[in-house]
C-alpha cells in the first residue's frame, strides 16, 4: 500500500505516468464520458484548516470517478474533543478506502497514516502541499510541455509550497530561484531530510527581480499562511518588496508563466494586473487540482492502468 505524504514519495517515473493518465482523465471528463472505476469506493475527507479548492476538487472529482465522499472538520468531529490521530485513523481506515487530510504538522499526517489501513493523501500540511505541485507542473506541461531543464522562480515565503516545489526541481530535473525575505528562508533539511539534492536544482537570491531573470514560470504565494496569523503584521513589513509585479514579470522570458495557488490577496504578494494578465494561468492551475488528484486517486486505489491516450 502507497500514500501520498509528501511529493519524493513519488518517483520521477511515476510522475510521468501520472502526468499522462491525468491528461486522459481530463480529457474524459471534457468530453462527458462517464468514467467510474472507483464505484463502491469512498474517500474521507479531513480537514483541520479551511479549504475551498482541495475540499471541491477531491469532492468533486471522486464523485466523478463513481465514488463517494465523507467529509469531516476538527469542528465537527471527535478530533476537536482530542481524540487521537492514532484511534482516529484506525476507524476511518475500516470503514473507507482512501483518506485525504489537511492539517498542521506534518508529523500529524504521518502518525495517522502509520495507524491507517488505507492510502493516505496530504491535502496540505505546514511542510509540504504536493497535490498543489502536482497541478501546477500539470498545467506547465500543458502550456509549455517538458519542464526538464526550465527555472521557475519562486517569490515570498519559504512555506509548504516552497519545500514541495524544492522536491520537484530535484526528482525532474528544474531549477528553483528562490527569492525569500530574510528570516523566511526556506529550511532545505525539511525539502531533502539527511540527502544531497541534485547539484544545480536551486539557487538563492536576495533579490526577487534577479530571481525572476530568464525564469519560464514566476509564482508566489500568500504572505502568511494558515496556522501563522499571529505574525500577520510583522510579515507585512518584511515581505513589502516581494511583490509579484509587472516590472519582475518583465526581468523573466517574454512567454513566462505566472501561478499562484490561490487564496490571492490582490496588492500583497502580487499585483492585479499580474494575476489578471495575459500570463497568468491560475485558473487552469486551480481546475487541474481536480484532474490530478482523481489521477492519484486512482492510483493509489487501482494501480497503474494501461489505456491508449
Ligand atoms: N490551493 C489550495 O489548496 O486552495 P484551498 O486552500 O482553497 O484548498
Ligand atoms: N501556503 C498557503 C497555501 C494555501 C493553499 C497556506 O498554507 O495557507
């Protein structure tokens, strides 16, 4: 049994196999065809932050599949009277086959998984959103094809997506700018553990317009993240100059992409000419969500699934 814990749990050679199917389930779902291999299967959803895109698209895309969904928040369930991650997960794992969890710690998801009977999926946690990843090289790949060899630079906070676009670069063979305001750093030790990353994978820059140079896809994202409001004010200072604006878009290559993961706070991490530009494909990147995860989905329930594309 696989879960999907963080985004090295999967290798290059499964990526590319995920890459295509999603590609096929897309297209399926584009052209109405029914598709419903995972029928009788359910997947329990839990969710101890908020969520708009991660809760519709699993949602959305597992009843596609011919599934059903059970949904549950640290409000409405006994994880918020402290019951255990640990007795948690061996009840949810006898009565559903696959588990999607956003929460904090990532050593939260991974004490539950350890006790589950079933595939785990990390829906986010503070360490790493690699379902997120998974949709944005998505869409890179649709727009530009290969993202071998490209840079994509990444500006603002060294948080969850940052580590997770870390372990891509270093499993497929890109390279990172990053650009982080100082004491935001991104702690390489939690993106390759006790590992060597593969040499040239990513670069540091103190400065966000130098990042930007020659880079096939500048993205961001919010300035504080869920479970750091209390350093709402102090990051307002310290992140004013990373910025995502016309003038970094210009310092990239003339067809570069622009993502965010979206929530987006238009006047913060980037401007709304950007987001709304011509460059921008957070749309697509938010859609993908749903057309990745039902490829992981079925993945992890079925295995490999051999069908002309
Ligand atoms: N990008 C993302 O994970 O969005 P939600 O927080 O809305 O799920
Ligand atoms: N880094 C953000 C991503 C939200 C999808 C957060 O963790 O809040």
């Amino acid at each position: 049994m696989k879960h999907y814990l963080q985004f090295s749990d999967f290798s290059a050679d499964d990526y590319a196999y995920l890459f295509e199917r999603t590609a096929i389930i897309k297209r399926k779902f584009k052209s109405y065809e029914k598709y419903h291999p995972l029928v009788d299967r359910t997947l329990a959803m839990i969710f101890e932050k908020a969520s708009t895109r991660t809760r519709v698209s699993f949602e959305a895309g597992m009843g596609q599949l011919g599934g059903t969904v059970v949904n549950l928040t640290s409000t409405d369930s006994q994880l918020g009277r402290s019951e255990s991650i640990e007795d948690t997960a061996r009840v949810i794992s006898r009565m559903t086959d696959i588990v999607m969890i956003r929460t904090f710690g990532q050593e939260r998801l991974e004490r539950f998984a350890e006790y589950s009977r079933v595939p785990v999926i990390n829906g986010l946690t503070n360490e790493f959103h690699p379902c997120q990843i998974m949709a944005d090289l998505f869409t890179f790949i649709e727009h530009r094809g290969s993202i071998a060899g490209k840079v994509v630079t990444w500006v603002g906070d060294g948080n969850n997506m940052a580590n997770t676009w870390l372990q891509a670069a270093d499993l497929l063979g890109f390279t990172v700018h990053l650009s982080t305001p100082s004491g935001y750093e991104v702690d390489e030790k939690l993106a390759f553990g006790a590992r060597q990353p593969r040499a040239g994978c990513y670069k540091i820059f103190k400065d966000p317009m130098q990042a930007c140079a020659g880079a096939d896809l500048v993205t961001t994202d919010v300035w504080t993240s869920m479970g750091y409001e209390a350093e709402n004010e102090a990051r307002r200072k310290a992140f004013a100059d990373w910025c995502v604006d016309e003038k970094m878009m210009a310092a990239a290559k003339p067809d570069a992409l622009f993502m965010h993961c979206l929530p987006a706070h238009r006047g913060e991490e980037v401007t709304a000419e950007v987001i709304d530009g011509a460059q921008s494909v957070v749309w697509d990147e938010a859609e993908n969500r749903m057309h990745v995860q039902k490829a992981v989905m079925e993945y992890l329930l079925l295995g490999r699934i051999s069908e002309a594309a």
